[in-house]
C-alpha cells in the first residue's frame, strides 16, 4: 500500500497542476506523515525492497521542495533527521537515528547517499533552513569529501568504506553541492578552514601525480584517467565563493 501511495504521489507531482500540488502538499500532516513513512524505511533498510522504497520516498519529497520550498519540512522535524543521515557516516552522532543505520556498498545505499546530498542541496532554498543546516554540520561532512584520492584508509579500523568508484563520485557530488552551499554559508567557510582544504585539493588536481580515475558518472564525464572533473569542480567551487564579494 505504502508503495502504491509513493508511486501515486510521484505521479501527482510530476504530471499535475504545480501550483495546485504545492498547495495539497503544503501541510504539517502531509509532511509528518511523509517522515512517518521515510523514517520507517529507514529502520527497515535490511532488505532490497524497503531500500529501494526509501529512495522513492526521498525523491518524493525533493519533487515536493522543488514544488514548494517553504514546504513545512523544518516545523516537522524532517529536515532535522535528513542533516543526520546525510552526514552519516563521515560525521559521528549520538542520534538514535543514526547510531543504529548501517550504510553498505549496495547500489541502493550508494543512491541514497547522492539523494541525500541532492536534497541537502533543494532544502537550502528553504529560508529558515540556515540555522539548522550550520547546527547539523553537514557543510563539514561534505567536506570530508574533499581530499586527495586513492583516500589512504586504515581497512584494519572497523569503519564503513565507499569503495573507490563510489567514492570517486561522492567527491564529485559534494564538489558540486558546496559550490551551490557555501557561499550561502561562510561563517562554516571560515570556521572550517575550507581555504586551506580547497587549495591543498586543488594542487593535487593540477599535479603530475598519476590517478586512474573512472570517469563513470554524470559529474566526471570526461574526465575519465585523469584529474579533469575534480579540477573542473573545484574552479566552480571557487568561482561561486569569488562572487560573494566577502572581503574577510
């Protein structure tokens, strides 16, 4: 039933009247509900098919943002939760939420991880989102992208692992989120060091130092064996930090 009523939903927003579904949607019931569903999901996510309905219900609700983005997402509590999952595991929390939620190499997970930065990224449109997205700290665990690759991982520490392609295009995905975010959020700028991160970053795009990249997603096209994406993404990064004109 809970899938029909996804599938319903999806319909309705992609095929319906805009202005009319952002009115439908546009309540606390609707919302809560909604996080009712995805967060039941969420604590199911042992089998294929409660993933894959997970990642359906998330896609949902950045149609709804896309819609609306003054949508009540905040007054719910959902973003609050989307912040947690979006910074695990690079951000360590006591959340029973997150302390609980295993993230694998599946297909399925590896979605959800680039649904959720996407919709860190629609969320951000919502004017009352700034508070809560420096309080969340995703901005930082974003960040924790931006490092040279092969990453050097210590596979004997019992931690979770993308593995290097997913990795790969996770880094590029966060590339691309920053630059839409950061600029909106320089106090976390600032705070995090993000200058002294970007530049290291950016002499390793520009270096001789050989890589194998896979070039195999939307934002490597092109790019395949050499640094060309990271390079290309990190300018923009730049570029859209330049155009805030922030003198400190």
């Amino acid at each position: 039933l809970l899938f029909r009523t996804i599938e319903l939903l999806w319909n309705l927003i992609e095929n319906g009247d805009d202005e009319q579904v952002a009115d439908q949607l546009n309540s606390r019931v609707t919302m809560g509900l909604l996080k009712e569903a995805f967060l039941g999901q969420v604590t199911q996510s042992h089998s294929q098919y409660h993933r894959q309905l997970r990642n359906d219900i998330l896609v949902v609700l950045s149609l709804i943002m896309n819609a609306n983005p003054n949508a009540p997402v905040v007054e719910t509590g959902f973003a609050k939760q989307l912040f947690l999952l979006a910074s695990c595991p690079e951000l360590r929390s006591n959340s029973p939420l997150v302390k609980n939620f295993k993230l694998t190499t599946s297909q399925e997970d590896f979605e959800f991880k680039k649904l959720l930065i996407n919709t860190v990224v629609i969320l951000n449109r919502n004017p009352m989102m700034g508070e809560l997205m420096s309080s969340s700290r995703v901005l930082l665990a974003l960040l924790s992208y931006i490092e040279p690759l092969p990453r050097k991982t210590d596979h004997q520490i019992n931690t979770f692992h993308w593995n290097e392609s997913q990795y790969e295009d996770l880094q590029l995905h966060a590339l691309a989120a920053l630059s839409i975010l950061l600029p909106h959020s320089l106090s976390e700028y600032f705070e995090y060091g993000v200058s002294t991160r970007l530049l290291l970053f950016y002499e390793w795009t520009i270096s001789q130092d050989e890589y194998k990249s896979e070039g195999n997603s939307f934002f490597a096209k092109g790019g395949r064996n050499t640094k060309r994406s990271q390079l290309r993404y990190t300018v923009r990064l730049f570029r859209s930090l330049v155009s805030t004109k922030d003198e400190r």
